[in-house]
C-alpha cells in the first residue's frame, strides 16, 4: 500500500508544480523536520542546499534556523524571497512570513509564528482578515 499524502503535501505540490518534484520533495523534508521539531535533521538537510551555504558565507554570524530555512525554501521553490506579514516587534519578529511568488493571490508557503507552522495559503487573504499592512 502507497504512502498516505496529507493534504498539506498535497496543497504545497499543487501550489508548486511548476518546480521539480525533487526539490518540491526536499522542501516537505524540512517542513516535516521543522514541524517535528528534529533540529538534527533539519540542519543536515540545510547543510546540502547551496543556497544556505551562500548565506553563511555572506554572514559574519552564522543565521539562525529559520533565516536558512526561509532561504532554503525560498531557493527550493523558486519564489521571490521571503517576506515579512505584519507589525515586526523586536524581540518576536513578524506575526507571518510568507515566500513571494509574485501575486498575493496564488497559494505559497506562509509560516505563523504563533503555531510555528507552515501553511498552504495566499499572502493576500491573510492581509485582508488581519488587516495588515
């Protein structure tokens, strides 16, 4: 019997199949690790994107976690950066990020910081229910 897709899989591959199954498939590991809350995992996976291998050479300090994470997804999935969505305080950081595809109304990966999770959803629904700026 095949694996089960959770309609989280299902969603994120619906929002990007216009990007190669692999690296679509490589994203899920690091989302499910993230979720898990497997640091091990996770920093062995973000050990073999390039992307975040950029990043630590560009920084004097080495990013946190999600920085590489965002930066990860963000090269994984072909968007346009990673964004912030909301009142940015100093100590917390924004309420949601979300990876830029370029319209704030076609599905893309949103995180919430208040559950630390990711979700399938468009940028532009959240602004109009938070009424965010």
């Amino acid at each position: 019997m095949g694996k089960r897709v959770t309609k989280f899989e299902a969603d994120l591959r619906a929002a990007f199949s216009h990007v190669d199954p692999f690296s679509v498939g490589l994203s899920l590991k690091l989302i499910r690790a993230h979720h898990a809350g497997d640091r091990e995992t996770l920093d062995d996976l973000l050990e073999q994107i390039p992307a975040v291998d950029s990043l630590r050479r560009q920084c004097f300090n080495p990013p946190g976690r999600h920085y590489s994470l965002m930066t990860a997804l963000d090269a994984l999935l072909k968007t346009h950066g990673s964004e912030a969505l909301g009142k940015v305080h100093v100590h917390d950081g924004p309420p949601f990020e979300y990876l830029n595809v370029g319209d704030p109304y076609v599905a893309t990966l949103v995180w919430y910081r208040s559950s630390g999770r990711f979700y399938v959803r468009c940028y532009g629904d959240i602004v109009e229910a938070y009424r965010l700026k």
